[in-house]
C-alpha cells in the first residue's frame, strides 16, 4: 500500500503543474482539460453510484452495465466523470438519467472537495485510470471501490499497490485473470461488457430515414464500402482497392474530420467524389440537379457520430487506426453482421480480435492485395453466422453488474 499512500499528495500536484505550464506554451489539449474542470461544476450528491471513464470509449464500454443498474434501481442516482474533455461527446441516453462531471484534480484539497460534494456510496473505475490521492481518500472514507473490463498490461506492475485496495476487479479473458493473480491480485474473468454495447446498440437503431434524399441518389451501385474511422497512414492500404471494385460505391470516415483532415482524403481519393454536408444541402431539386452524387463513387464523410448506422449498409468494411493511434471498434460492424477488415497492426494491438479472424468474419491485412483476394473472396461467398456470433459472446455486463452490487 505504500505507493499510494506516498504518491497521493505529490503525483497529482505535480501533473496539474504540468498541465498548467503546457497550457501556457499553447498546448492545445493541456488547455482543454484547464478548461474542462473549470467550466464543469461538481454535481451534488449523494449518489449510490459513481462511474468514471477516462473519455468516452470507457463510457460505451460500460453503458450495458449502466442500463442494467438503472432496471434493477431506477430511483438510485448515479454520477459519470471523465478525465477526458472528449467524454463530453459521449453519447449517453436521457433516459438513464444520470450526471455527468468531470474527474478532480488529483490532489488531496480537490479530491476531498469532490467527494464532499459528490458523497459517492461506491466508485467504479472502467478499464484503468486509477488516480493515489482519489484512492487513497476512498479508502480513508471506506467508499468500496473497483475495477471492471480492465485489460492485462506489464506497466501494471508499478501500481500493485493500488490494485490490491480494489474490492473487485472484473477482466475480459482467463489470461489476463492469470496475469492478474501472478501479482497477487484476484480478477475475476467474465468477458468484455463491449459486445453486449454494440449488439444492444444495433437492436435499438432507428430506422434509417435520417439519411438525406440526395444519399439514396447517390447509393445506386451494388453495394458499398465503408472505411471507417481511418487515419492517412491506413491510406495506402485501402484507398488502392476503389479502382480495383468498380461495381461498389465507397464511404471514407476519417477519424478526425478537420477541414485539413478533409481536405488530405479529398486529395487521395482516386476517384470523384462528393461530402456528406453536400449531400444534406442538396434538398432541393435545383441543387441535385448541380450536385449529381450519382456520379460520384465515394462519399466522404464530414460529419461525427454517422459511423455505426452506416455500418449497417455495408457489403464490407475496414475499420482503421493499427497504423496509427490504435485500433478502432472492429466490433460496430460485426454487429450488423458486415465482414470486417483492419490493417495487420491492428491485430497486433488487439489480441482479443484473434477470435474473430478465427471465426472468418474479420480479416488482418497486412497489403492492399491481401485485402483484394480477401473481398473477392467475401464477394463471391460471404461468411455466415457473424452477428449470431456476436450475440453469443454478450453476457459479461449482467456479470460485471452482481461484482460490482456484491462488493
């Protein structure tokens, strides 16, 4: 227990003062996160249950848990804080209601300030993110706290200390329950609550007449595309495969849309192309007249938050990020049962994917032929029993649920 206890008053102080001084040298993300816990009041308590997630990826991991705790304790207030300002963005039902703060400074005066007004009965940490003084304060407080989803990493071993005062930790395999309990720690393995996310998030998706009028204009081919969530370094890759598949239409996601991202994939696309924001200005008959996105073959998406329905149009799919900043939610498409591909360095990042290339309904590529004789393949025998497959790996959130009330 020593880390903790001699790292709360000082680690915390010392990565505010950093944050500080780099948000005085104009770093943009340091002032975001000045910002964030500035302009983000702490919500009153008390609350039975407080939830931190590091951004938002955290909060879709755990929202199955969520929506499960608020069937069985709909009167119970629950609170959602986030490290990240990007949490902000989350995408968090009304119907759970819930409040939604940011996580305090960690720094014994903020933390005690937090928890005096937050009066939390108990603390669930998604993932990672595991802070000395906040711990340290719940521990002083006897507020029970634990760890759910959480994922084996090496570097874990500089923090046991802190892992051993967890009251429970729930991990996603039996191998990384093993490497947990090589430190002395008991994890129990019950699986990732992520499928349970995005099996439940495409059973509830509206119907798709969000999509503009000039969209179905342009879809007239036989099927589509879409490259999602990719970065410039998941370019070389696929981009190649356009001229390669006439007979499909394609939609390009960029993880950031900024104009200078937009405007990077305007200039690698091989072939015309036309934007989203263009197709839902295109609502008169005049204006689809000038646009005609029928002669466009890809759409290039300048919108956030479109990605996972359009998923669901999909023949096929490549989801990026293993060049790049890490691999993005290969899963969304499986869940509409949409054959999937990620760049072979994504596999190397997430080892949990393995079961899927297993299964035949995700492939790693490592070159742009690869990819090609890949979705000729699924062109001409396309895998069966992928969202059916995704279905049987969902149960870990009602699991996660019973670890966390029995604590």
């Amino acid at each position: 227990m020593w880390i903790d206890a001699i790292l709360a008053p000082f680690a915390g102080q010392l990565f505010r003062v950093g944050v500080r001084a780099a948000a005085l040298f104009g770093h943009q993300r340091a002032q975001a996160l000045l910002r964030f816990r500035s302009d983000t009041p702490i919500p009153n308590g008390p609350f039975d249950l407080w939830i931190h997630c590091a951004s938002h990826g955290e909060w879709e991991t755990v929202q199955p848990v969520v929506r499960r705790y608020r069937t069985k304790h709909p009167s119970n207030r629950v609170l959602i804080t986030f490290f990240s300002p990007s949490g902000l963005h989350a995408r968090i039902p009304a119907s759970l209601n819930v409040s939604v703060g940011s996580l305090p400074w960690d720094t014994p005066s903020a933390v005690r300030n937090f928890l005096d007004r937050t009066q939390p009965k108990r603390l669930v940490l998604v993932q990672y993110d595991l802070w000395p003084a906040l711990l340290h304060a719940c521990r002083t407080r006897r507020i029970p706290w634990g760890v759910v989803n959480a994922r084996w990493n090496p570097s874990l071993r500089w923090t046991r200390s802190l892992w051993h005062a967890a009251s429970w930790i729930t991990v996603q395999t039996t191998e990384d329950a093993a490497h947990f309990q090589g430190l002395g720690l008991t994890a129990q393995a019950l699986g990732d609550t992520r499928f349970d996310n995005v099996v439940e998030r495409a059973s509830d998706a509206l119907p798709m007449d969000w999509l503009p009028d000039a969209f179905h204009t342009f879809n007239d081919a036989q099927g589509l595309v879409v490259l999602g969530s990719v970065w410039p370094e998941d370019a070389p890759l696929v981009l190649p495969l356009i001229a390669r598949f006439p007979e499909y239409k394609w939609l390009v996601v960029p993880h950031d849309v900024s104009e200078a991202s937009l405007r990077f994939w305007a200039s690698k696309i091989p072939v015309p192309h036309v934007r989203w924001s263009q197709l839902e200005a295109a609502n008169g008959e005049v204006s689809s007249r000038t646009l005609h996105p029928e002669n466009a073959r890809a759409l290039l998406v300048d919108r956030v938050g479109l990605l996972f329905p359009l998923y669901s149009l999909a023949s096929f799919a490549y989801v990026g990020g293993g060049r790049s900043d890490g691999q993005h939610n290969y899963w969304e498409p499986l869940a509409w049962g949409v054959p999937t591909a990620l760049a072979h360095e994504g596999l190397e990042a997430r080892p949990d994917a393995r079961e899927a290339v297993d299964a035949g309904f995700l492939y790693s590529a490592r070159e742009t032929e690869d990819l090609r004789e890949q979705w000729a393949h699924w062109q001409a025998r396309p895998p069966q029993g992928c969202a059916a497959w995704m279905q049987q790996k969902g149960g870990a959130s009602e699991a996660t649920l019973r670890a966390i009330l029995q604590s």
